[in-house]
C-alpha cells in the first residue's frame, strides 16, 4: 500500500490547488446532506457501488467501521467475527457495546480463514437481542466468507450486517474478483480505497443499504468521528481516480490480465507456493481475492521473513507483510509494468535455492478469549502495568496485537489466561511485531 504506487496516472498535477477549506462553493463535508461538489462525488459513489447512501471518509477505514458499529449497536450487543481489526475494538470502547464472538476458520498455515454462516447462524440463536452482525471479509489475506449466507442470517434475525471489506473496494471493477458485500445483502459496508486502489493513505468510505440501520444515525455517528478540517485534496484525487477506473476500463482490465498471467505461472513453484484457496470451501474460504499474491511457505527451508528479506535485500521488493509461514503481496491498477516478472523471476530464483523444509515453525492459533468486563469498562479502569510473565488471571486494561494484520490477541475486558500469554510468548519468538506489549509489560486492571 498504498494502492497508486505513485502513478502519476492516478496524480494529476491540478491536485496541487485542490489543499483548500470550505470557502464558497467547495460545498462541506461535514453537512448532514451536502448538496454541491462533495454531495455528488458521495452519490456517485453510491451508484458506482451499489448503496443507498454514501459518505466518504477521510480518517480511514477505522472511523467507517467505528461509526458502522455506534450507530447500529450503540451499546447494545453486537455478534463479532473474533478476528476483526483493532478499530473495531476501539468502537467497542466508544460505543460501550458487548461483544458476543464468532471465532473464523483457521487454515494450516496458521492466517485465518472465514467466518461460517453456520457459526453466525448459532450464535444469534444463543443471544437473541443482538443489534447487528460484523464480518471481516475479505480478511488480510484474501479469505472471503460467505457474506450471501452470513446476511440472511442476520436479516432472519432482523438485524443488519456490517462488513469490514477494507481490502475490497476493487471487487466492483471486474468479474475476476469475488462478488461484493453490498452485492451480497450487508447492510453497511466499509472500504479502504487507498488499499487496493490508487487513492491517497487515508480515503475511504461507508456504505449503507437497506432500511435496517437509520441513516440520520449512521450520518451523525461518521460526523462525530470525522475530521473537521477534511482533505479535499484527498477527496478530489479519489474522485479523479475513481472515474478514471471507472470510465478507461484499460487499468482495470490490464491489472486482472497482468494477474491472471502470474498466477499461472506462479503454481509451477515447488516450495514456494502460491495460497489459491481449498476444495469443497474447507476452512470457511468461500473464495479469495486474487489480487493478493499470498505465498505459503511450509515446505520450504526458509521462513516468511526470512524470504522477505531476500526480496528487498537481493532484489529491490518490498512485500507488504511476512508472517513464520506465508508472505502477503499487495497488488493494484498503480502498479508498473514489469512489477509481476521481476516478483516472478525473484521467487523462482529463491525457490531453487531454499530447498525443501522439515522444520517449519508449527503455529498454534489464537486461543479462544473469555472476557469478563466490556471493553470501554475496562479501558476506563484505573489500570497497572506488570510483566506479561505474572499477567496470569489479570484482566487486560490495553490491547495487544501483532501487526500487520493488527487483529488484537486480547483486548480491554479480557482474561490474560495461561494459553493468552502463550500465544503471545510464542508471537514474540517468531519475531511478530506487537503493539502493547512495552519492554515486556501489559496493561491491566489494578485489583480492588
């Protein structure tokens, strides 16, 4: 990321006046209806996509999901894929919402796989009185659920789904990636444009559809999370970008075909191999995005990180994230000519050279959490800091996440029990990057 890898296709020069504020005629985005320049770039994107309602955003995808879930759940229960980002947990402590889980799949290679409709479908029988479903689909790397299924779950119920599709507002373009949220029946869906698309870090939008989510609600809750100074520089280069994918279907169809070639060639690797999803829709995959190169690296004699930084070091590739047994590479319409023979020739060359592997690192998945106090309770509580080693049986005040993917191992209101510190021991040893963990120490509640 980001997803315009500095194309200048995608960075006209007019964007260098566009850095103003809300003088006359630049319409405001922060007006409930905004009925000049900004409100038919936001009605546009809701055609272009699908929604009733359309508001971008310009905090990021974490102010989306954070107003997706206030203004749906407030503080009402809300049934959570357990393997969601962090903003959704921070929304949580906002909102004063109780989180029921859904825990999603996990594949062999130790990165998540779906969420089940029967799994949703359970656990909205066990809690009636739910206010909505939240799914992250499609997750880090690539995994989609099955959303058709997951909605009419929640719709039986009569609630909405919120989808966290960050990692998916390119799906519109070409029938080459997986079928949308809003396409699917979810009822408010969150996209990160900068991600997989040639927009500035930052852009991003919420979608409603449907009647089951008040749209004045929805409205408020992005307006008191947003910005009051936004960028129209970055809205104006969204809007250019979008309607030149929009209107030259070249970039598009040149990326799917760029793809396409390179996923071919890629399963010719022998150790080194390309994540392509499973049979029989094993491990919740119900499909991938294949604009996410995922490489599985168990039966090589190199680690993920390791093959990572033999990319950069020998040949100039940056990969978006290495993980003990996968790597994830992030790819867009900003991306050059040339860019998929040079990833291709790279891993062939270290594919020869890493040989076969007997002693892979074994990850154990995340375990089952049990939480004891809601999230803002406990992020609220007066809170001590002490050595994760003497945590056990401690609530945590704080959050503790590996990132990337920055998917929490525990969050505000949890237990630290012995297979939590564990995990987070073994995260460490294989050279995870953790927030919240500060020279061994976490945060938890002081005892009364």
């Amino acid at each position: 990321m980001p997803g315009h890898k500095s194309s200048r296709d995608f960075l006209p020069d007019f964007l260098l006046d566009r850095d103003i504020t809300e003088i006359p005629g630049a319409d405001d985005l922060n007006d409930p209806d905004p009925d000049g320049i900004i409100g038919g770039f936001q009605k546009y994107l809701a055609g272009l996509f699908g929604a009733d309602m359309s508001f971008f955003l310009t905090n990021g995808s974490t102010s989306g999901v954070q107003a997706a879930i206030i203004a749906a759940v407030g503080d009402g229960k809300i049934i959570m894929d357990r393997a969601s980002h962090a903003s959704a947990y921070a929304a949580l402590v906002l909102s004063g919402a109780e989180p029921v889980y859904i825990y999603p799949e996990i594949t062999p290679f130790g990165f998540r796989g779906g969420v089940t409709p029967s799994a949703a479908e359970e656990t909205l029988r066990c809690n009636p009185g739910a206010r909505a479903v939240f799914v992250t689909s499609p997750a880090y790397e690539g995994v989609v659920s099955d959303i058709d299924n997951i909605a009419a779950a929640a719709h039986n119920n009569g609630i909405p789904l919120i989808v966290d599709e960050a990692h998916g507002p390119h799906f519109i373009f070409d029938k080459y990636f997986p079928k949308t949220a809003l396409s699917c029946g979810a009822d408010m869906v969150v996209h990160s444009l900068h991600k997989t698309l040639p927009a500035f870090t930052q852009s991003a939008v919420l979608h409603l559809r449907g009647n089951l989510v008040d749209k004045r609600a929805a409205a408020e809750a992005v307006r008191l999370l947003r910005t009051s100074s936004p960028s129209y520089m970055m809205m104006a280069q969204a809007e250019y970008a979008l309607k030149l994918l929009d209107s030259d279907k070249k970039y598009i169809n040149e990326h799917a075909a760029a793809l396409k070639i390179f996923r071919e060639n890629a399963l010719y690797l022998k150790n080194i191999k390309l994540f392509v999803g499973f049979d029989n829709k094993k491990f919740g995959v119900y499909d991938i995005d294949r604009s996410k190169l995922v490489f599985t690296i168990k039966n090589s004699a190199i680690t993920g990180t390791e093959l990572a930084s033999l990319l950069y070091k020998n040949y100039g590739i940056s990969i978006e994230m290495a993980g003990p047994n996968h790597i994830v590479a992030m790819t867009s319409p900003g991306d050059k000519a040339g860019w998929y023979d040079r990833l291709l020739t790279a891993l062939r060359d270290l594919d020869e050279q890493s040989g076969d592997g007997t002693n892979m690192p074994e990850l154990s998945p995340p375990p089952p959490v049990i939480s004891v106090v809601r999230p803002r309770a406990a992020f609220l509580a007066e809170k001590e800091d002490v050595p994760l080693r003497l945590a056990a049986e401690r609530i945590s005040g704080g959050f503790v996440a590996a990132s990337p993917p920055n998917v929490p191992v525990i969050v505000p209101g949890e237990l630290f029990t012995a297979d939590v510190i564990s995990h987070i021991e073994n995260q460490m040893c294989l050279g995870a990057h953790l927030t919240g963990l500060v020279g061994g120490f976490v945060r938890v509640l002081k005892k009364i």
